[in-house]
C-alpha cells in the first residue's frame, strides 16, 4: 500500500508546450483551413500553372474560372532588358515555385466563404466562394453547411486538370431527420462514391500544368 501511493503521489499534469497541430485544431474549429501542396518536383521543367476554380450543382459543372496562371520559374532573361540590373541588385535573379496553397476562412456572413491562394514568390490573390443554403423543416432561415477537404493525389499529368480541394455543401438526410456530409477524408478524384449524388453544390480547385519553353 505503502509503495502504490508513492506512485500515484509522483504523478503529475505538467504543462506543455502548444504546438502547431494544437494550432491547426483550433483554427478548424472556428473555420480556417489551409492545404499545401509540394510541387519543387516539377521543376526540372518550365511550366505554366493555371489555378481554376470549378462550380457545381446536382453534379453537373455550371461555371468554371480560371484565377491566375504563374510559371514554376522566373528567368533572369524572362524580364525587359531595361529592368534586369534592378532584378539582379535584389537578388531576384531566379525564382522557383516551390509550393501552392489554398486557404479557406469565413467571411462576415453565412453565405460565402474566403478563399486565399498562395504561391510563394509569385503570387497571392484572394477570392469570394458564394455558398447555397439548405432549407429547414422548422425555419424560414437557410441552414449554410459545407465542408472541406482535399483529393487524393494519383499521378500527375501535363495538360489535364488536376483536383486538389473539395468544398462542398452538406445535405438534409430525412431518414435520420440531420443534415450531414459524409464521405472520404480524402476524396478520389473521379468522385464515384455513391455518398457523392447527394451532394446539392459544390466547388473543385485545382491546377493544369502546360509545359513551355
């Protein structure tokens, strides 16, 4: 008896440090998301990189929008002979696109949805996602539910869009009287799941990579 409460004497809650997964928890929660994608790999290559944005409604795409188009890599020689000196004195000769990322947090109201792209040293440029509402069976107010989430990554293809984040709204299941969203934490590109149909909107973001001289 003696030495079990000893044991339980020495132990303590000690505190600890917060680190960034804690960071990533909380932020979730409130509504910030933040995907990163390692592209360094295709740097062996020049490329455009056209970032699109797709909109869908019952499956079937409505709109799509292209956002930007960066190239992986800015060449001394790709500027005005006229502005060269000035790109060497700050040490700017040769930039490389290492990473893309796509950040989603709210706005100031339920019916859309920020999203920031960032594509260090070349761009950053924000954008607007207008979210649809799903009825209540008690309300006259629209119930404004999407979530989140990245797709898997197979191979990558020159040419061909390539899907990278699903955001999309949830549904009213009648059945069990809740509205959900279910489905893979990581989504395959073709989408196949049956869970899917009953999705009513939702967006794609993703890249085309065409290559150039």
């Amino acid at each position: 008896m003696l030495i079990l409460s000893c044991t339980a004497f020495g132990q303590q809650i000690k505190n600890k440090n917060v680190e960034f997964e804690d960071l990533t928890t909380l932020l979730s929660f409130a509504g910030y998301e933040l995907f990163s994608y390692d592209i360094s790999e295709m740097l062996n290559e020049r490329y455009n990189i056209t970032i699109t944005l797709k909109e869908y409604e019952a499956g079937k795409e409505i709109a799509s929008t292209n956002r930007a188009t960066v190239p992986n890599k800015r060449l001394l020689a790709d500027f005005p002979e006229s502005e060269r000196q000035r790109i060497i004195d700050e040490g700017r000769v040769v930039l490389h696109a290492k990473k893309i990322s796509f950040g989603f947090y709210p706005s100031d109201n339920d019916s859309t949805k920020r999203m920031l792209v960032s594509v260090p040293g070349f761009m950053e440029g924000g954008g607007v996602l207008k979210l649809r509402g799903l009825p209540q069976k008690d309300s006259d107010k629209l119930f404004y539910f999407y979530t989140t989430r990245p797709f898997q990554i197979k191979a990558f293809k020159e040419d061909e869009f390539i899907p990278l984040v699903l955001v999309s709204s949830g549904w009213y299941d009648e059945q069990f009287g809740i509205f959900r969203s279910c489905g893979q934490r990581e989504i395959e590109p073709e989408m196949s799941d049956e869970t899917y149909r009953n999705i009513p909107h939702h967006y794609i973001v993703g890249v085309t990579f065409v290559k150039r001289e």
